[in-house]
C-alpha cells in the first residue's frame, strides 16, 4: 500500500496514497483539523485599555494570533494532562502601548507583544491588533496553552486539510478549447494539439467537458487519493500530520481499553 510525497515545503504538504480507506484518510484529516495541539492566547487581563475595541474585541483579536507552537509541543503540557502546576502548560503575553497627546496616531502590531518564553511568539510580528489614537494607550497580561481545534477555530493548525479523489485525464488531441477553460493548467498544447501535462492538478470540476463533451473523459481512480494540507505557520506540515496521527492513536487505544474494561 505505497504513499508517495507529492510535495512538501515549508507551509505545504502533498501525498499520494494508494490502498487505504478513505474513511481512514478521512478521519486522519479530521484529527488535523481537530485535535492537533496548537498554542493560543486563552484568558487575557485587561489591564488598561481606552483603545477603540472593546475589551472583549481585543481580546477576541489576540485569540486569533498565530504563534510558533514547535517548541511548544515539548515543552508545554496537552489540556488533558493539565491538573497540577499552571507552569507546565502555560506561558504568558504582555503588551504595553501608550499613544502621547502630541504624537500621531499608532498601530499596534504583535511585534509589541513581549513574551515570557522566546519560542513562544507569533508567527509574524506585522499583523495589526488596534489603532491608537492620541492620548490612547493599551495595558494587558495574556496566557496562552495548548488546546485543540475541536475546542476553538483559534487552535486550528490548518487552512486546508482535504483528501481528494486521484483523477484520470483522458482526452483527444483536437479539442485545444480545454486548455482554455481549465482552472488549473491541466492541458498543455503545441501544433495545435492538446495533452495532458499535469494530470494529479485536476480537480474534477468538468468545465472541460462543457466544451469538448464525449472528447474528453474525467474518472477518478479507484482507492487511489491525494491528501493535501496547508499550515497557517503555527506548526510545519509534518509535525501537523505526526501529531494528528498520535492523537489518533491515543483515542483509539483509550477506545480499545473501555471496551476491554465492559467485556
Ligand atoms: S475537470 Fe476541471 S481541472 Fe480537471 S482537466 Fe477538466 S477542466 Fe481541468
């Protein structure tokens, strides 16, 4: 049951897999989404803030910042094992902003976040928080866990995660107007014929059959898919599916010990 890399960088991961059940590819993928531990600001003490957002925008803003969570995996404790001391699964944020009369108005941008832990940060430090205006300033304390997306959209380490069907591209060498209509450079021509040049890039839309009918035929391959994910840069592709993997592992070897328990 061979599975091939199709591609994989920094932000991108791309497989071929042949023989497994896409119900198994499925809840693989489910488990990305799912229960990948991502680090995330979860409670936030507003100190000061007489900044346009309200405290709960604000807070809401710092939710949704993406932070370098690698290390994070190591070093901090999953929300299950977290009973005892707060230090194993918790770090903390501050920001500090103060806008004087005088001075134009400001962004305040994640960079201005200072963090306890140094492999804690966010990914990027130009995403903007809030605009302060003159005289305006911004005071707050955040702590940040690991958590799981089944909890909060925030925790999510993915912008895609699908298994798609394996395409079968056939088509006759007169029928050029596919190339044109194809969304995804499916189709490469020269002295006016047609072939196909990058089958794996179809995505079964058919808007090539729309204009070259029985001419052309798209299948997809039986028990063959390609898994495909995108990391919003809080952890690398690999370690999204290593870790999506293990948790599934871990239910399913709970599972197996509840049932062993009622038997
Ligand atoms: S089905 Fe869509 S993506 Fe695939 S070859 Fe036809 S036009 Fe291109």
């Amino acid at each position: 049951m061979p599975v091939y890399l199709r591609f994989s960088d920094d932000n991108r991961l791309g497989l071929i897999v042949e023989g497994y059940l896409l119900a198994l590819l499925n809840a693989i993928r489910r488990s990305v989404i799912l229960y990948t531990p991502v680090m995330a600001v979860d409670e936030v003490y507003i100190i000061e803030n007489n900044s346009p957002l309200y405290d709960e925008m604000l807070a809401h803003r710092l939710g949704m910042v993406p932070f370098d969570s690698e290390e994070a995996l190591t070093k901090y404790k999953r929300p299950e094992e977290c009973s005892g001391d707060e230090r194993d699964c918790t770090t903390k944020v501050y920001l500090v902003k103060k806008v004087e009369s005088g001075e134009s108005p400001t962004w305040v941008y994640t960079k201005d976040l200072k963090s306890d832990d140094p492999e804690v940060k966010p990914i990027s430090g130009d995403i903007p928080i809030v605009l302060l205006a003159q005289g305006q300033s911004v005071s707050l304390e955040a702590k940040l866990r690991l958590g799981y997306g089944i909890e909060h959209a925030k925790f999510i380490p993915v912008s895609v995660a699908v298994v798609r069907y394996y395409p079968k591209v056939e088509i006759a060498e007169d029928c050029v107007k596919a190339a044109e209509v194809c969304p995804r450079k499916v189709f490469e021509v020269s002295d006016e014929k047609i072939k196909v040049a990058n089958e794996e890039d179809c995505i079964l839309c058919e808007e090539c059959v729309k204009v070259c009918g029985e001419k052309v035929r798209i299948t997809a391959v039986e028990n063959k898919y390609i898994f495909e994910l995108e990391s919003t840069g809080v952890l690398r592709p690999k370690t999204i599916l290593r870790e999506a993997i293990k948790s599934l592992r871990r239910k399913l070897q709970e599972f197996s010990e509840k049932v062993g328990v009622l038997s």
